[in-house]
C-alpha cells in the first residue's frame, strides 16, 4: 500500500507490555461507572455454526459463559486512548475496506476476509440472539498497521466500522485478512454494545474482546503478495504463548473457510 515497508512502530500493538496499562485504565472506568468485570469465559455449543471444531468437540448449550474480556489494545479509537471515530458520521457500514469522510480515501489492500459476529444472550445458554445490539469491530491492514494511529496512515480510518445486530443477533463486516506484527498472533479486536445509540455515542461498552484467526488459514494467506512481511513474523509466535490467547483460545478462535484465491469468511459466536 503506497509503498510503505512492513514495520511496526515504536509505539505499536507489542503484546501484554502496551495492553495491560491500557486495560487497566478500562477496567477502572469501568468500576467508578458501577459495572462488575466478572472473569469472562466464552460459548460453544455443538449446535453452534459459528464455534471452531476444536472448542464444540463435547461441548452443549448448558457451557455457555460470556465471551472473555480482553484489552483494547493501544488503537481503539473509541476516545479511550485519543481519537473517537466512533462519533463520525460513515462510521456505521459493513464494508470496513474503505477509508470515509473527507480527510481520508485509502483503501486497504489485502486478500478479502468476511467476519460475521453473532451476539448471543449468555444467560440464555446462548440460545436467545441479541437483537439491537451494536457490534465495533477494527483490525490491522496487511502491514500491521493500524489507521488512526501507525505511522503514514494516521489521517485514515478504514478497517474501522459499526453495525447493528439483525434478528438472528448478527452482524457481518466485508474486509481484508489482517497481517501479523511482530508481539502478537493474528487477531480483530470488536467491542459489543447494548445499542446502536450507545456504539456511536462510545459509551456503555459490554464487552470487549479479540478474535484470533487459525493457523492453517494464516500460513496460506501469508503466501500472498503483501504479506512478506507476516510469514517472518509468524514464524515464531504461536497462540498458546500469544500474551492475550494464550491463558486459552478456543472460543475465541473463528471457524474459517475459504482460499487465499477467492477469499476467506471467519465466523465466531460472542455471548454476552
């Protein structure tokens, strides 16, 4: 993109040593407001379409717990560490490619991933959809780099976007396969609200967590033009050492399907 070189900032995403002060600052806004942070664990089920093979082998509907709560990380863009895109005006879409408003236009480059979230009621047993939710999820482009923030593409703001959940409690974002930085496995970040109203207002977070992304589909997606980058990085990290998947992943780790030719669809089930 523009030909910039695959690097990572000196202030970049670098693992628990930038997230942990940044969710510490969370968790305690979140307490002077009156919210409990409960330790979370996510849902499966065997009847869940969304969750991964490894996490619905001999699970049930009765094993459903709130997906775990996870650090935003330093680039949120929700006003918690600096800029607030979620009070712009273009930010609820479902194609995140795209930079929007007018100070940006870039359009991130990369092999074409759908992410479909389906927000479920944990107290339900994860049976009851959460319609009306609002769902904000964001990424790294193929570089590593994160708009807003990472050097050459602070002035835009694609790989960011908003939706309201539908009936079936999902929401589906066009997008393109993020890279792998040096520090941390292939990952989206996404916050969940009670409401559309509140995602724009960027207030009332429900939860926030990450989505990782399979080995397997990483190695060949990484084969690809502009990713050159991510194989070296890749190359040794692995999810159980991973400072945020490591303490477990499985629910957290979307069933994907796809080729890096004609492009990838990763689904995961959030309870909350």
């Amino acid at each position: 993109m523009n030909g910039r070189q695959y690097q990572s900032p000196p202030e970049h995403d670098g693992g628990l040593s930038h997230d942990l002060p940044v969710l510490a600052r969370r968790r305690m806004i979140r307490l002077m407001a009156g919210v409990s942070l409960v330790p979370l664990v996510g849902c499966t089920s065997e009847e869940n379409p969304s969750a991964s093979p490894s996490s619905s082998a001999g699970s049930s509907s009765a094993e459903c717990a709130e997906i775990p709560e996870e650090t935003a990380g330093p680039f949120p863009g929700d006003g918690s560490n600096g800029v607030n895109v979620l009070k712009e005006s273009g930010v609820v879409r479902s194609d995140i490619t795209r930079s929007f408003g007018d100070s940006a236009g870039g359009t991130a480059e990369g092999v074409p991933l759908t992410i479909t979230l389906t927000v479920v009621d944990a107290a339900s047993g994860c049976g009851t959809p959460k319609k009306g939710a609002a769902v904000y999820i964001w990424h790294c482009d193929r570089e590593g780099a994160y708009s807003l923030y990472s050097e050459g593409v602070t002035e835009e703001n694609y790989l960011r976007g908003v939706q309201e959940t539908d009936d079936k409690g999902r929401v589906t974002f066009t997008s393109v396969f993020p890279g792998c930085y040096p520090g941390r496995w292939p990952h989206a970040h996404f916050e969940v609200y009670d409401s559309l109203a509140d995602a724009t207002a960027a207030t009332s977070i429900t939860s926030t967590s990450q989505l990782a992304f399979p080995q397997d589909v990483c190695e060949a997606v990484y084969a690809s033009d502009g990713y050159s980058g991510s194989v070296r990085n890749l190359s040794g990290l692995s999810l159980e050492d991973d400072g945020v998947f490591g303490d477990g992943h499985e629910r957290q780790l979307a069933t994907t399907t796809g080729s890096a030719r004609d492009g990838y669809t990763a689904a995961l089930t959030v309870p909350v």
